[in-house]
C-alpha cells in the first residue's frame, strides 16, 4: 500500500520538521529484524512489541514513524532512531 503523495508532501517530524518519505523496503526488512531481535525501542524508550507494516523517514535519517494500517503516527514518544538503521547488519 503506497502512501498518498499528497499527504506526504504535507506530513513532516514533529521534533525537527523536517520532511518524511517512505522507508524503503529494504531497510523496513532490516528494521523489523532488529526489532524481533529486542535491539529497536521507542524514543520514549518502550520496546516496540509489533513489526512495522510501512514506515516513514525523516530526510536527514534522524527519526522513523511507523505506519499502521495506512496511518502514520506521528508522535513524538513513538519515533524509532534512524541510527538504528546505520548499525552494521548481522552477519549470517
């Protein structure tokens, strides 16, 4: 499910205001993989208990919004760390 192009243009991060774009699905894949393996939390520090259907990035990397059920969500306490996604990935 793609996210509408003009909610896109109009949705930005509620800490720095930057822009927001989809997360790509490679890096969504990744994310969710660090998420099952307990390594991704909440700014707010609560585990993240659910993978991500689709994901939202701020342009700079800062900070990822979930997406649920075509709604992003938007909270401050709710961004992931986009430096999660800058980890090394694990070997196999």
């Amino acid at each position: 499910m793609s996210m509408d192009r003009k909610l896109l243009d109009i949705l930005c991060c509620p800490v720095s205001k930057r822009p927001v774009q989809p997360l790509p699905d490679t890096d969504l894949e990744r994310l969710n993989r660090l998420i099952q393996e307990g390594q991704i939390r909440y700014m707010d520090d609560s585990e993240v208990e659910a993978p991500l259907e689709q994901a939202l990035i701020t342009d700079n990397g800062s900070r990822i919004y979930r997406v649920d059920d075509g709604i992003p969500v938007m909270l401050e306490e709710r961004g992931l760390p986009g430096s999660a996604l800058e980890q090394p990935p694990p070997r196999e």
